[in-house]
C-alpha cells in the first residue's frame, strides 16, 4: 500500500455553509501539495478564488503538505474581492527598502514593484511635512491605487528631516497579480504623492511643495 498523507482542511464564511461543515479532512498520496489537496475540493470551492494558508502560513500552490498539516482555505472578503494589505508611515529615520518592500510579499502576487526617490547631486536635502494629514493623503492615494489596479499589498514610507546624498527621501512597494498592475500602481502612487501630499523638501534656498489645491483669490483667502 502506498504512503499517504492526511490533513485537516479548515473552512470558513460560505465554504463553511456550504460544506456545512467547519472542516474536512482529506487523504492525499504522500508528497501531494496544496493545488492537489484544492483539486480534490473543486466542488466546494468552483471558481471561487481562495488564499490558502498552511499551518496558519500564507502558502502557494506548490507546497507540499505533510502529515498532520492544517490547511486553510480562506474565501474573498465581502463585495467579492480579496483584501489587500496597505501600510504608510512619515518618519524621521532611514527608510529600510526591504523591510517595505517584504510588507507587500503576497501569495496572490507573479510581481513587485519598489521605487526609491532618493538624494541627487547636493550633500542633503531637507523634508518637512504636516504629518497627520500628509499620511492620511497617502493612505488616500493608496487605497485609489490598490483598487484601481487591482493590488495585492501596496507600502509607502517617506523621510522627513534630513536626507544625504543617495539615500532614499521615499520608498514605493505594491505587489500584483501580474507586472502591467504592478508597474501602473506604483507609478500612480508616486506621482500623486508628488502633487498632493503636504510634504516639502529645501532645496536651493527654498521650499519646494506638492502641487496643493488652489486658494480662492476672494478676501477671506488673504491675511489682512
């Protein structure tokens, strides 16, 4: 008789109605991986597309199971798609690039994308920003992108204080499905923080800002 593998498949939201069950348990030859276990819960699942998580770890299609391993099967969040993971912070210390770029490392994801802004041709730039609604703006501008490209995990970080030559002043990383979303969100993202967030850098002698909403030009515009 050939070894086999049994495992505990945990069910939860409409796949527990509909099995009515909160967990299956499946026998599987030994070396099967989670895309075998899944094929074998196709009239569960159909084409709903689930996250599957192994011993509470995301894990891909390819890994292999072992024996007593719990395996959940995690359906799309309500409205139908599956959440998305969003992180941006102003800070006054070096940005790590793969630290952020690790907060968009997704199971769902063929491609990341991380762009760096970083430091040219002067010894430092200074950055100042109005911190409590620059990282509302860039959650803002964040979750637009993540919808609008349909991203798995989106990251943003950006420096205040002083920024040395070479060293990244803001760092962009989103994850996608595939390249073409992953390139469009990133690119989105930058450019709008550019022109919309209340974030200032000195350079040559003065202030440089985003491109802010005009101010009426009526009286109560001006200072008196």
């Amino acid at each position: 008789m050939l070894a086999g593998v049994q495992v505990q498949i945990r069910l939860f939201a409409g796949l527990r109605e509909t099995a009515g069950t909160e967990a299956v348990t499946l026998e599987l030859p030994d070396g099967a991986s989670v895309s075998d276990a899944l094929a074998q819960l196709r009239w569960l699942t159909g084409e709903t597309k689930v996250l599957m998580a192994v011993n509470r770890e995301y894990a891909s299609s390819d890994a292999v199971l072992a024996p007593g391993d719990e395996l959940a099967l995690i359906p799309p969040v309500s409205g139908g798609a599956l959440q998305a993971r969003t992180h941006v912070r102003i800070c006054a210390k070096p940005l790590a690039q793969d630290a952020i770029a690790a907060r968009v490392a997704d199971p769902r994801a063929g491609a990341v994308v991380t762009f760096l802004g970083v430091t040219r041709e002067v010894p430092a730039l200074e950055y100042e920003a109005y911190i409590e609604m620059a990282e509302r703006k860039l959650a803002e501008i964040v979750d637009a992108a993540v919808q609008r490209h349909r991203l798995c995990a989106a990251a943003v970080e950006h420096r205040i204080g002083n920024v040395s030559l070479s060293e990244p002043s803001v760092v962009v990383a989103v994850s996608a499905a595939h390249r073409e979303q992953a390139f469009s969100g990133a690119r989105e993202i930058i450019d709008r923080i550019k022109t919309e967030a209340p974030i200032w850098k000195h350079e040559e002698g003065e202030w440089i800002g985003s491109h802010l909403p005009k101010v009426s030009d009526g009286p109560e515009a001006g200072l008196m």
